[in-house]
C-alpha cells in the first residue's frame, strides 16, 4: 500500500520585493549604451552651438574736460559733464561717424552654416579643394568704396561674387539686376528703380567666394549706433567721461570709438574757434571804434589849442598872469603921475592929457589881456574835458586791445578744453566665454543628459515593476490537490 502523497506547499511569491533603486551607481552604468548616445548627441549639438557663438568684444575710449583754459578765463563757461555726455551721443557727432567710416555699408561674408564663421575668424580656412564654391572661407575680403542705391532699394541684400582677375558680379536674384564690373574701375547700372554705382577698390579672396552688400538707411544706423554707445561719467564731478562700445569686430570697434573722440574734439575745436572768432570780430569793431573816437578828441584838442594860437595852454596862461600883474603896476603908477600933475596942471594942460590917455591905453591893454585871459580859462575847461574823455577812452582801448590779443593768441593756439586721454585699442579677448570653456561645458552638459536619461529610463522600469507586482497580488494562490492512490 503505498503511503499517501502529502499535498505539495504552494511556491511562496515575495511580494516584498522592489526593483532595484533608480539612482544606484549600478542601475545607471547598466545603461551605459544609452548615456553614451544621448551624452554624445548632446554634446555635438552643444559643439556645434559654441563653433556658432559669435564672440562679443568690448572697447573704451576715456575724454577728458579742462574746466579752467588760461587764454580763455573771460570766456570760460562751467558746462556740466551732463551736457557733454548728451553732446557725445548727439545725432550731429555719430551721423559725421557713420559717414567717416561708411557704417551704412554693410559687406558681409557668405559664410558655410555653423562652422564658416569659425573658421573665418581663425584664418585657418580650408584646403581649396575642399572649399566650397558660393562661400567665404579663412580671411576673404572685399573693400567696396562707393555703393549707391535708390531710396527703394535700401535694406535690399545684394550678392557680390568674385570672379577671376579682378572681376565680380553684383546680382540680386528677386530684382533680377545683374551688375558686372572689375576692380578700381566704378560699376553703373539703370534699373526701374534708380540708378546703381558701384566702386570696388580692393578684392582678397578666392574666385567663386561671395559677399553680401547691403546699403542701410544713415538715420537707421545713427540710431542703432547711439543707442549701442555707452557714455558715462566716471565718477562725480571727475570732468573725465568713458565711451564704451560692444560688438564682434574689435578694429571696428577701435576705430568707431576714435573716431568718435576726434569728431567730438573737433566740433568743439570748431565751436571754440567759431566763438572766438566772433569775440575777436566784435573786439576788432569795439577797437575800431576806439580808435575813431580818440581821433576825434586828438582833432579837437589840436583845433582848440590852433584857435588860441599856441601849443601850451598853461604857458601861456602863466605869461597872461605876469603881463597881468605888470599892466595892473603900470595902471597904478600911471594914476598917481596923473594925480600929481593934476595937483599941479589943470585938466586941459596937455600934460594931463597925455597921462590920461597913457592911463586908457593901459586900462585898454589890461581888459584885453583877461579877456584873453577868459577865453583861455574856458578853453582850458574844454581842453581838460577833452583830456579826460580822452584817458578814459585810452584805458578803455587798452582793456580792448589786451583782450583782442588774448583772443589771437587763442586762435593761433592748440589749447584745447578737451583731450582724448586714452584712445581705443582693437580689444584681444571677447567678453564671452572661450571656446575650450564651452566645449567643456557642452561636454558635461552632455554627461549629465546621458546620466539623466538613464535615470528617467530605470524610474519608467521601476514603475511598471511595481504596477505588475500589484497586479499579481490581486490573482488567488493556486494550490496543487493530492489524489490518493
């Protein structure tokens, strides 16, 4: 008889069990395909994006105001640095900027998308036959003098190929213009637009490379110009005034910012001189009239003194008082003879006669002499008028003959009130960041992507672990039943 068959335990399940922990050092090397994968794409496009970064540089020019010009002190005027700063970035400076340096033409390179740019800039270029015809590779240039296009086709982009020998095309495709043209020789064009010049001065670059030509509006320029500079004064009341600029060409840059401290120094070299030159004018007029007025007194005086009949009034008025006091002796001694021969002598005798005219002719010559005598004491009050007017007016004239000397030595002078202390130079490290640094960057970036999608791969494991563990809790033990024998 056999024995009975005990009935067979059904295999226990561990229900408890949980999938491994998503952010263990095991669970994510497990992945290792998959961190690759996506750290490698990410960092390629992160590569790729940093080869595209145009680097930013920034220049600085520093101005200097001198409040106190010696030559000037009497038209010195305390400008405040503010006014300067807004005269800095005035539209009358930057638009004689933009004109100077042509910033309204814009010659642009075609260059290979993401990585053209780059190697521009590094002018490390490409083998030629590797290059690409239709664009610009390492240091390719073009110098175009004069482009002049109608109203209508301003903003319009135009592209330059360059051809064998010195020849280039200038085509716009939309339009349908076609201009061909060589090297130093100007380029004209009749559309039904306008007119079309074109001056290429200088060509460096392989045939076939293209440029883009654009001719923007001046005013539009001005504008984004204006509104790039950064002018500030350094410091309160320090009369020194910065003028910054950023941008992706540093020799632009540099000479922007020259230009834009010699423009503003010489229009207020202009400003200083135009003033100076109208003081100097209404100091000659004054000068002039001076002189005229002295001329006059000196004329007077003379025309008095002629109309007496001597050169010295006081002389003459000293002689006129001795000859005075002598007549006035003369007159007494020639009565008292008269009273004592009348003493003796009726009035008839001729003797008496004769006393008496001799008396007559002395009281004749006395009254003649002060009225003589009054007529220069009233030419004397003249003359001391005309002598006074006459010294005022001489002080006067020197005041205005030392001033007109001051104004001609300061228009024949370089003092100025404003100085560029330090000039730009071409700027030699962006302000971005460099590209080994991005490359890096782009390379954790990409590490860490990979590390994040293996993460979110082992929780989306995870996940549907446990939603299948909770699901075969909810299916009955199956149990295996024992048939007895």
């Amino acid at each position: 008889m056999s024995k009975p068959r005990q009935p067979l335990r059904s295999k226990q399940r561990n229900d408890n069990a949980l999938p491994e922990p998503i952010f263990r050092f095991t669970s994510i090397v497990r992945n290792g395909w998959l961190v690759l994968g996506v750290a490698l794409l990410t960092a390629l496009i992160g590569i790729l994006a940093a080869l595209s970064v145009t680097p930013v540089y920034e220049g600085n020019i520093l101005i200097q105001i001198n409040r106190n010009a010696p030559l000037s002190r009497e038209m010195q005027t305390n400008v405040p640095a503010a006014t300067e700063v807004e005269i800095l970035r005035s539209r009358s400076i930057i638009t004689r900027v933009v004109k100077a340096l042509q910033l309204d033409l814009s010659v642009e390179p075609k260059y290979f998308p993401v990585v053209g740019a780059f190697l521009a800039r590094s002018d490390r270029g490409l083998p030629e036959f590797l290059e690409l015809r239709g664009y610009a590779w390492g240091a390719d240039r073009v110098n175009v003098s004069v482009f002049n296009v109608p109203g209508r086709l301003l903003r319009q982009s135009f592209a330059l190929a360059v051809g064998r020998a010195g020849s280039f095309t200038l085509t716009h495709e939309t339009l349908g213009i076609k201009l061909a043209g060589r090297v130093g020789q100007p380029a004209r064009l009749r559309t039904r637009h306008g007119d079309i010049e074109l001056l290429v001065s200088a060509i460096d670059a392989r045939p076939g490379a293209q440029f883009v030509v654009t001719r923007n509006p001046t005013f539009q320029v001005v504008e984004q110009l204006r509104k790039s500079l950064s002018v500030t004064e350094n410091g309160k009341e320090s009369n020194v005034i910065g003028v910054s600029l950023k941008g992706s060409k540093p020799e632009l840059i540099s000479r922007i910012l020259n230009q834009v401290g010699d423009e503003y120094v010489s229009q207020h070299v202009a400003q200083k001189s135009n003033e100076t030159g109208r003081a100097l004018a209404f100091y000659d007029q004054q000068l002039a009239e001076s002189r005229q007025r002295m001329q006059k007194l000196d004329e007077r005086l003379a025309q008095v003194l002629r109309a007496h009949g001597v050169s010295d009034l006081n002389e003459e008025s000293t002689t006129l008082s001795q000859q005075s006091i002598a007549l006035q002796a003369k007159l007494a001694e020639a009565e008292q003879q008269k009273l004592e021969l009348s003493s003796r002598f009726l009035e008839q005798h001729p003797t008496v006669i004769v006393a008496s005219r001799h008396i007559q002719d002395v009281r004749d010559d006395l009254n003649r002499l002060e009225a003589r005598r009054r007529s220069l004491g009233a030419a004397q009050q003249e003359i001391a008028r005309l002598t006074r007017d006459r010294q005022a007016n001489s002080e006067v004239h020197m005041g205005l003959l030392n001033t007109q000397q001051k104004l001609a030595a300061l228009m024949s002078s370089d003092n100025r009130d404003v100085r560029v202390v330090d000039r730009a130079e071409a700027p030699l490290q962006p302000g971005t960041l460099k590209l080994t640094v991005m490359i890096v960057l782009a390379c954790l970036g990409g590490l860490a992507a990979g590390v994040i999608a293996s993460v979110v791969k082992n929780a989306i494991v995870a996940r549907n672990s446990r939603v299948t563990l909770l699901y075969m809790r909810d299916i009955p033990d199956r149990q295996e039943v024992t048939v007895s024998g």
